[in-house]
C-alpha cells in the first residue's frame, strides 16, 4: 500500500534509480567518516579555554578586557558577535554574554569591554576581581547582529548607547583599518561626556576616514557642552543622516533595554521600515514587571516553587530570569545569548507559567510544545521542569 502511494508521486521512480545508481558508483564517504565535524569542531569549538593579557580603563566605569587563546587558536568571527564568559562567581557557576568589541582582522586575541552595572552581580566580579593572568572559558563567538553584504547594503547606520557600543566599535575598526566600501553613521549615547567609551579612537577614526561619521548625544551634559542633548530622538537621527534615503540605510540599534521602545518609535516615526532595523539585546531587562504584558499582581519579590523530575523543590523569585536561580541551586545549563534568542538553554515546561517579555525569540513550536528559555523566562506560578 505504501509502496503504491509513493509510486504516485511525480518523480518518485527516478530519483528511487538515482539513489540505487549513486549506491553503486559514489565513493564511499564512510573513509571520510569524521573529517567534517573535526574541521567543524576546530572552526567553532564549544568551549575556548582564554586568558586575560592586558587590562585598559577606558572610563570610570568600563574596562577593556584582551583575552588570549590557552589553545593557541582563537576561531574567526564577524564584526558584531559576542562570546559568553562562564566564571565562578561568589561560588556560583554562571555565565554572561559580551560582544568582541576588537576587530575580526586581529586574529591574537579578542576585545571585550563591560560597563560595571549596578549591583550587577557578574560585571561587578570581573571589573574588581579579575587580574591579568587570570584564565576562564567561554562559547566560541556566535549571534547573528552582524552585516549582511547580501541584504544590509553599504549605507548603515549604528544607533549605540553606553556598553552598546562594543560590537559596532568591531566594526568600525573592521571597516576603517581594512578600507572596506560602506559607509557608516555613528549615533552614540551616553550618559555625560567623560562616559563615552572609545571616545578619543572615534574622533581618530572619523577624521582620517571619510566614510565614518560620529555624533554624541548626551543625557546629562555639564554646561559647557554644544553637542546633542537628551536622547537619540528623530529629530537628532534627521540632523545627523539628513532627510535623504533614510528608508534605503541599514539602522542597528544596540544599547540597555530602554533604550529600544522609544528608539524604535521615533524610527518609525521617520518611516524607517522594521526590515531595515537589526537589534542588540544585551540581557534582560532591569524591571520586568514594568515589561509590557507583566501580570500586574504579580511583584518582583513574589517567589514560586521550582519543582524538578527528580523531585527536587526550591524557590524562584518571580522578577528575576529563571536561569539566575536555577544556577544558584547548582543547576547550569547550556547557554550562550542569555537573551532569550540562542535557544540552547530551551527546557521542557510541564506545568506552571512563565513570562517571557519581548525580544525573547520563542519559536511557535517551543510555545506549542511547552517549551521556555530559562535565560529570559520569569516564574508566574509554580513550575515543574523536565531537567
Ligand atoms: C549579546 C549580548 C552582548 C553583550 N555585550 C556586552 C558588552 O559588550 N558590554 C557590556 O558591558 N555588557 C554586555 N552585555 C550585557 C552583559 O551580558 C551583562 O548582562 C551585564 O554585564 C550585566 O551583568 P551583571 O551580572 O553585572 O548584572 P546582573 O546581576 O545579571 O543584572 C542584570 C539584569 O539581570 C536581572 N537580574 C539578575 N539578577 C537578578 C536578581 N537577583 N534579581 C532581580 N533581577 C536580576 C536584572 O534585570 C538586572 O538588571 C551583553 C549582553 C548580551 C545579551
């Protein structure tokens, strides 16, 4: 019967010869048995074993961290990626993601540099704690917030603010130092002038490449400052790039959570459409229950019961990523984005429910299945896991 239904298909017989032919004749590929996820495995090792070489204060508040290969080999990547940094931290085995701010050119090391977060537990670590010398891992570079030459185009424009400007800083420096043909507009947030990251390097480089062009904006500027002020706003976007051919740039946004609401707002506004728009998410977001969608009686400090399929139970606090707790009871998954986008920590959900806030890139088929992302999931009833 099965056989019949399959004969009814258009092609069916033909490619059923093809198969038997290739059988026969191709060469047997078992010899070769290997060779591709070897190559694979020394392009994009899972995990890289990395030391820190050299440690540079570029404002009060953010560090350059140069991190070379314990391995004598650090896999290639594209301006824009991010590796993860796994670390033991206050007896906690966690991870966070930063994107390489060096260029992909350099092939000896890579360039991370963070902006401490307040009470950041992470950040706060490797700004005080860690020394040159000292050796981590980390995921191989990954993410998909680069240029595209197929679609992007060569007119782009970085919206950055504060620590979003690493992975453009990769970027630019891929673009100016190898004379690439694009074209690239530079708005930059900051906080006040003294916080701008790579200020001196961007001034360099904008005035030695005439297809680099940077403008600051700053929130809180002292008074002797005449540049842009507030935020990055339309109107700013429009005295920077002009009127002309808005809609035919590339716009790359990148920067803390609240930056991307009101950013995409005023993008729209300039009728900007939404698939010339890349976005960065760097984590998630510092009040959740502010999120769009939040269930209003649910509080931050609200805590649920975690039950795993070994019947083992512990708490989770409802206004944190379900990730931060479950590492604090010694469960560590796979995870590379702690963004909600990589899907590598995707876990089964068997009952309860979860809040995963926008920007979480949840697949119809993980909603359908039952199945959350911990890193950007929030506990809004007990849950059962299948882990
Ligand atoms: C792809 C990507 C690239 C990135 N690149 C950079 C970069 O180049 N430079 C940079 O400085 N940063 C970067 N980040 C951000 C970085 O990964 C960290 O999120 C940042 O350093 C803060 O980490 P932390 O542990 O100090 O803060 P956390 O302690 O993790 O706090 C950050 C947020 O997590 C939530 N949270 C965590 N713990 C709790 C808790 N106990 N209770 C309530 N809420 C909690 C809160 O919403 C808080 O605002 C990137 C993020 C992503 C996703």
């Amino acid at each position: 019967m099965k056989k019949k239904v399959k004969q009814q298909i258009s092609g069916f017989s033909e490619i059923e010869q093809e198969i038997r032919i290739l059988r026969k004749q191709a060469p047997d590929r078992s010899v070769e048995k290997g060779q591709v996820s070897r190559i694979i495995e020394r392009l994009h090792p899972r995990k890289l074993n990395l030391a820190v070489s050299e440690i540079r204060e570029e404002t009060a508040s953010a560090k350059t961290f140069r991190l070379v290969s314990g391995d004598h080999y650090l896999p290639p990547f594209l301006a824009g990626q991010y590796i993860n940094l796994f670390l033991d931290v206050n007896g906690i085995r966690t991870s966070r993601p930063y994107s390489i701010s060096s260029s992909p050119g350099q092939t000896a090391y890579y360039d991370i540099t963070l902006r401490r977060v307040k009470n950041g537990f992470f950040s706060n670590y490797l700004m005080d704690e860690v020394k040159t010398g000292d050796g981590f891992q980390s995921t191989s570079p990954a993410g998909y917030f680069h240029h595209n030459p197929l679609f992007h185009g060569k007119d782009l424009v970085f919206l950055a603010g504060g620590s979003g400007i690493t992975p453009f800083m990769s970027m630019i420096r891929e673009v100016t130092d190898k004379g690439m043909d694009r074209r690239i507009h530079l708005i930059y947030g900051s906080q006040q002038e003294d916080d701008i990251i790579f200020s001196q390097e961007l001034s360099e480089r904008a005035s030695r490449h005439v297809n680099l062009s940077v403008t600051h904006v700053i929130t809180a500027p002292s008074s002797s400052y005449a540049g842009h002020t507030g935020f990055i706003t339309g109107e700013v976007i429009r005295s920077a790039l002009g009127n002309q051919g808005l809609t035919e740039k590339m716009f790359y946004l990148c920067g803390p959570e609240a930056m991307y609401g009101f950013v995409l707002s005023n993008l729209e506004k300039l009728g900007v459409p939404k698939r010339r728009i890349r976005i960065e998410i760097f984590g998630p977001p510092a009040d959740i229950t502010a999120h769009p969608g939040w269930p209003e009686q649910i509080t931050k400090a609200d805590r649920f019961q975690i039950r795993l399929k070994n019947g083992r139970v512990f708490e989770a606090a409802a206004g944190e990523p379900l990730m931060n707790s479950l590492e604090r009871n010694n469960i560590t998954l796979e995870t590379s984005c702690r963004s909600g986008v990589c899907s590598l920590c995707r876990t089964k959900l068997l009952s309860g429910k979860v809040f995963h806030p926008a920007g979480a890139q949840i697949r119809k088929s993980d909603r359908k299945y039952g199945y959350i992302h911990p890193c950007m999931a929030y506990p809004l009833e007990d849950l059962e896991l299948l882990i």
